[in-house]
C-alpha cells in the first residue's frame, strides 16, 4: 500500500502544539481517504502525535543503551510510540555502519527503517542492510518546490531497478521536493512505493487542502 510521509523537521509550524495540531489534521485526512499517513516528527513530540497517527522518529543513534547522554535511542522512540525511523536523511547524515547498525536495531524492535539516498548507487549499497525503506531524495530538490519525480524521474527507476536487483523485499519511495497530489502520481507510475512530503504540507497556509492534494495522487 502506498503512503505519504509527511516530515514536520524542526519547523515552527511543526514542533509542539504545531505538530499535534498538524497530526489532527493528518489523521482527519487518512481517516477521511482511507489512505497511509505517518508523520515523522521532532523525538520531543512523538508521545503527543503518536496517539493521533503513525508516526516516525526523525533519527535514531546507534549508541548502545547506557552511559550516552543525548542520544536518541531507538528503544526510547518505540517506547514513546514510533513505529519506525528516517536515518541518513541530507540533513542528518550518518556513516555506512551506522545506517547498517540502526537498520538492525529497528528490525530487533519490530520497528520499520526509511534510508535517505542521494543517488542511485547509494539506494543500491543501502539496500544491502536490508531496510524497510530507502527513500530517494536528491539533496539539491529538497524543499525546492520541483519534485525529483518531475526533475529527474530516471533516478527514480534507476533506484528502484537497482534496489530491487540487490534485495527485491526492500520497497523505494520517492521524495525531495514533493509538493502536489501530481508529483505523488508521476511518482508511483515510475514505480515508487510511497512519497515523502515536508515544506510543501508544514508551511502550507491550508495544510489540510495540501495533503488532500497530495493523498489524491495515490489513487
């Protein structure tokens, strides 16, 4: 089943009562289409939004439990609610063995994993650690307003062609620059199992009107 990720980042619009607010209105929207919404929010709100709709950690650290202060931990994410994380993204990059780490801890804790690559040859060295997720995102569209979908859409079946040539369980969703119900469509006709959304829903005047828009292009 395809879905929209919807990434709240550390926007003002997005954090606190903003993120619950902006979670009702997701919630009001896949109740009302039927359709997969997660919300991936800052690790301070996930115990308030996640009592309103699936919701993702922005990251999680690989740290051990123990002495690691300031570490987000992905058993403390599953404890305040999250069903899975985003690691790599463009703006919380993380080394090979990190990515490797946090995709298996996840998986220990029944916990979906979304990497971040950049290109297609990333996409393909990800999906050897066996995540739920690799999400395609070229860092120059990322809050652009022009869609990778729509930019560049061989990265997208170049991703998808050799991710699955490495490990056809992991599924490629689209993202960087999403803004409209049109790019989530060209995304799933390129063969996209999902599209990432951020500035375009967070910042939008009518939020609620953006993602009925961009819910629509799922159909």
């Amino acid at each position: 089943m395809a879905f929209i990720l919807l990434n709240l980042k550390a926007y003002e619009q997005g954090v606190g009562k903003n993120a619950e607010n902006l979670s009702s209105i997701a919630r009001e929207v896949s109740e009302s289409s039927g359709e997969r919404i997660i919300i991936a929010s800052q690790a301070t709100d996930i115990q308030v939004v996640s009592k309103l709709i699936e919701t993702f950690a922005q990251h999680v650290d690989s740290a051990p439990l123990g002495a690691q202060t300031g570490s987000i931990l992905p058993e403390s994410a599953k404890a305040a609610g999250a069903r899975g994380s985003l690691l790599n993204h463009a703006e919380q990059q993380i080394s090979d063995d990190d990515i490797k780490t946090g995709v298996a801890r996840l998986k220990s804790l029944e916990m979906e994993s979304m990497v971040c690559a950049s290109s297609p040859e990333l996409a393909a060295k990800y999906a050897e650690y066996g995540p739920t997720y690799i999400a395609i995102e070229p860092p120059e569209l990322i809050g652009s307003g022009v869609s990778v979908s729509t930019a560049n859409p061989d990265i997208v079946t170049d991703s998808i062609e050799k991710v699955k040539a490495v490990n056809p369980s992991v599924k490629v969703v689209c993202g960087a620059g999403i803004s409209s119900g049109e790019d989530v469509r060209k995304a799933i006709e390129l063969g996209s199992e999902g599209a990432l959304a951020a500035s375009a829903f967070v910042k939008a005047d009518d939020p609620k009107a953006v993602l009925e828009d961009l819910v629509g292009g799922l159909k």
